[in-house]
C-alpha cells in the first residue's frame, strides 16, 4: 500500500467515525424499541454532490439508496445554511414512508462541504392499520407522505411541521421523540465533522473525500477483473398478488459488470414494489459482500457497475405506486436474484439463498388506560449454508441488519407475552453444508390490538446451492383463544386480536450447500 492510499485509509476510518457517533447519538436519544433496541436506522456522511463517502455499520436497505437522496431533493430545493429538512417519499428521496430520513447540509463559511444524514424506520407513519404496512393500493393509503421539507432551522423547530407529523401518527409521543432524536444525531455529526475540518483543513478533506471515491472504484475494477468474463441470469419470483418476477442478466467484461434487469414484471397494484432507489441498494449490497474489506463502501464502487432498471415496473415503480412491503421484501428478493446470478458468474464462493424474508410483525392499540400502543419488528431466519461450512442459525439477513427486540423490552413496554421462542429444527435445507434453521416466535396479546404479519418465502423455498436442498418455507398460525384448532395466516392480511389469542411465526430455512453425503 502507497503512502497516499495508507492516509486515504487513515481518512476512511476518521470519516466512518463520524457516522459511528450519530448512530450512537441517535440509539442514546430514542425513545421506542424499534430504534432504541433494534437499530433499525442508518447514518452516513455524504459530499457537496450527495455522493455517499462514509457510514456506520448500519442497515443495508438505508445506506444503498442514500447517495440517491440530495440528487432528488435538489430536484426540488437547494437545502440552505442551518437547515435540516425531513422526508419519507420514496419518489423523492426516501426508501419507504416508514424510514423517516432527516437531512442537513454542512457549510463552512458559505463553502458546502457535505451532508449529514440519517434514516430511521419509524414503527407507524399512519395508514389504514398501526405499522402502516397493510396492503394498501396505493402510497397514499400507506401513510403521510413527507417531501422534503423544513424540520428545524438552526436546531430551532419548525412547529407547524412537527404537529403536523405527530397529528398523524398512532403513538406521537414515540415519534416525536424519535424524530427529535435524529435531529440530536445530525447535530452531534456536524460538530465532530466540524473538529475534522479544522483539525486538518477544509481542503484536504474534501480532497480526501473525493480520493475515497476514486480509490473504491479502482480497486473493485481491480476485483472484477480477477473474476471471469462470462454471462449469467437469474430470476425468482414474490409472493405477491400475481407473483410477481424478478429477472437478471449479468455480464461481467473486463473490469465492469453488467446487471440488466429488464424482463421483470411490471409494476403492480398495492405495496409489493419498489423504488429504483432500493433495487439499488440491493446490488450495493450484493457487491459489498463479495468484496475484501479494504475496498471503501462509497459510491465510487458502483461506477463500474450498469444496473438497468425497466420502469414503472415491480422493481423501480412510479408514483404513486405503493413501496410499504417492497422495502422489506421486494429488496429480499433483488438479493437473492443477484446472488444467485453471481453464482453463475463466481461459481461455489457464492453461498445457497438465505431466508430470503424480514417476517414483519405489526400491532398496535390503545390500552385500557387510554395509552396508545404501536410494535414492529423483523424476526431472523436461517442463512445459507456455503463452501465453508453450514449457515447461521436465526439471524437477520441480507438488506436488514437489526437486533431481536428482547423478550423483556417487549413485556416491560407493550401488553403482549412471548409464549415461545425457540429454533425451528429441520427448517435449514439438506447438503453437504446444511441450510441455518429457522426460529420460532409466538406472541399472546394481553389487550385488544390490531396485528399485521408481512412475509415472504411461504410459498417458495430459499433455494439450494451445487445440490443442496432449499430450506423449509415459513408457516404463521392464529391461535384464538379457547379455540379447538388453529387457523393459517396469509401474509400481509390483518387481523383484530382479544386477550389471550396467539400469533405463531415459524421463519424459513437457509438453503443447503452441495450435495448431501449418502450414510
């Protein structure tokens, strides 16, 4: 390593630690169990063109589509010295309407040298049911929609749009002060970015921060020209109305890649879409996890890297097309179908598909005491399994990065029990290696609460990878209280709980890796 690459890295880590604060900041300040204990919500440090340069460890679906944010809102306003905007339409800038993004341009002077930003899933953003997840048709059934607009003006709210923002939301308190701890975190990015510029002067971080962009692009176009040239496809499909497709060409040439999307299905009615944004993220993704570890993750490394997205199709929709489930799901889905492109391309470093699923769990109500109440989590599954060895048990995959909620915070804050949680043993697909398991989570409501449940994956396995088996397909039960048998949920419909029914989650398998050895 050059002395000038040796610095960029010193750089890398500095700027990274930036956004390893906010995200601190930000857990420290919130206030409901989704952000506070799941971590569910992303930071990251941007340029003066809105090119991502550094984050956190944090949520995949977040951090691939943040470089698409500043572009989009310039498209509408040029942000201001001391400002901080908010907004969550995903045609505009956002993910989904439930990631909340907070956004503030860093000036010198009159010198715009970046953005700081964070993205947090807010567990109700309005809608029909409490999650806001509920098979609308449409984005405007999904929730309030935020262009981006002024949340604080030189940390001083704007109250008109916070009261705006509470008087649409189910638990306003928790929101509130979520949203307020986003703004703390912005604050404590820019004094730390601001200790950076005077520690080392304005221009050599700008300098720097361009340097990060160029040095990522050079060493993935260095990494793909180590793999061969050869052409790959893939395609799964959704468990969506229709089942929706989800098809891939890959080419990969020398030291760029070529992923073309086109023969995907269209866009469809209701939530299973997504932006172009998200599919983004998604390959973001899929090539950071094969990449080492000294390549910087900035925007830089998808230079040499063509995505064609067909518009106004399941994948990169149009307004006002509803994204809600595509988020979480839908962006599954993209990974599973690039890797297993991939695995044509790179052949057996490529591990069998994962869970392929986030298994969103909403509810919410009013306590008897007049309390509202709103809950959201994704529960883990089984990996898959690859040459190395077999995959993880229970764990959160691909696009999601977030915590299990504990058992106790749930009990301590909502009136819900967890009856059982435990390992779904046999869910992992047979092989050589076999697929991670499953889990198995089952909640009994206390009070009367509304309950949604949102996955994939239970129509189809994770498939298997070079002769492994696909993992088993996930399964959810309603167990009415006093009632003599149990009843199959379908994913995505709701359901009106009384004290003392039970919600069953079995989460799928991981794919097997290689064909089983014969006893």
């Amino acid at each position: 390593m050059s002395q000038a690459d040796a610095r960029l890295m010193v750089f890398r880590h500095l700027l990274a630690s930036v956004t390893e604060e906010m995200g601190e900041a930000l857990r420290l300040a919130s206030v409901s169990p989704n952000i506070k204990e799941r971590l569910d919500f992303s930071c990251a440090l941007l340029d003066a063109d809105g090119r991502l340069i550094a984050h956190a460890a944090h949520i995949p679906v977040h951090l691939g589509s943040a470089h698409l944010t500043v572009p989009a809102v310039r498209r509408e306003r040029e942000p201001q010295p001391g400002e901080i905007l908010v907004l969550n339409d995903p045609h505009r800038g956002g993910t989904h309407l439930n990631d909340v993004t907070v956004l503030a341009p860093f000036y010198r002077g009159d010198r715009l040298l970046g953005f700081l930003l964070n993205r947090a899933h807010h567990a109700d953003i309005g809608g029909a049911e409490p999650g806001s997840m509920s098979g609308a048709r449409d984005l405007y059934g999904e929730g309030l929609i935020l262009p981006p607009i002024r949340l604080c003006n030189r940390l001083e709210p704007v109250e008109d749009v916070w009261r705006l923002f509470c008087a649409n939301v189910r638990d306003p308190e928790s929101a509130k002060g979520d949203l307020q701890a986003q703004v703390a975190s912005l604050a404590r990015g820019a004094r730390r970015f601001a200790e950076l510029c005077s520690r080392f002067g304005d221009q050599e971080v700008q300098v720097a921060m361009g340097g990060l962009l160029d040095h990522g692009e050079r060493l993935t176009r260095a990494l793909l020209k180590t793999w061969p040239d050869r052409s790959a496809e893939a395609r799964d499909t959704l468990d969506g109305e229709g089942s929706p497709r989800i098809s891939l060409k890959a080419e990969k040439s020398g030291g760029t890649l070529r992923l073309d999307f086109r023969g995907s299905s269209g866009q469809v009615p209701g939530s299973w879409n997504t932006h172009a944004a998200v599919a983004t993220s998604a390959v973001f993704y899929a090539l950071q996890a094969l990449s080492p570890r000294e390549i910087p993750e900035t925007s830089g490394t998808l230079r040499p890297v063509e995505v064609i997205l067909p518009e106004a199709s399941v994948i990169s929709s149009a307004a006002p097309a509803g994204v809600a489930i595509g988020n979480v799901e839908t962006s599954q889905r993209i990974v599973d179908v690039v890797l297993a492109a991939f695995r044509g391309l790179f052949g057996k470093a490529i591990p069998a598909a994962s869970q392929g699923t986030m298994n969103n769990v909403l509810f919410g109500g009013v306590r008897r005491d007049g309390r509202p109440f709103v809950h959201y989590e994704t529960l883990a599954g089984g990996a898959g399994a690859g040459s190395q060895g077999p995959g993880a048990n229970a764990v959160q995959v691909h696009m999601t990065n977030t915590r299990n909620t504990p058992i106790e915070v749930i009990e301590s804050e909502l009136p819900v029990r967890i009856t059982r949680l435990a390992l779904r043993r046999g869910s992992g697909g047979r092989g050589l290696h076999r697929g991670g398991q499953g889990m198995i989570k089952e909640y009994e409501f206390l009070e009367p609460a509304r309950v949604t449940l949102t996955g994939t994956r239970r129509r189809t396995q994770a498939p298997g990878a070079f002769g492994g088996e696909g993992g088993k397909r996930g399964i959810d039960w309603w167990i009415p209280v006093g009632a003599a048998r149990r009843q199959r949920v379908v994913p995505g419909e709701t359901r009106q709980a009384q004290p003392g029914d039970r919600l069953r989650v079995e989460t799928p398998g991981g794919g097997g890796w290689g064909r089983a050895r014969k006893n």
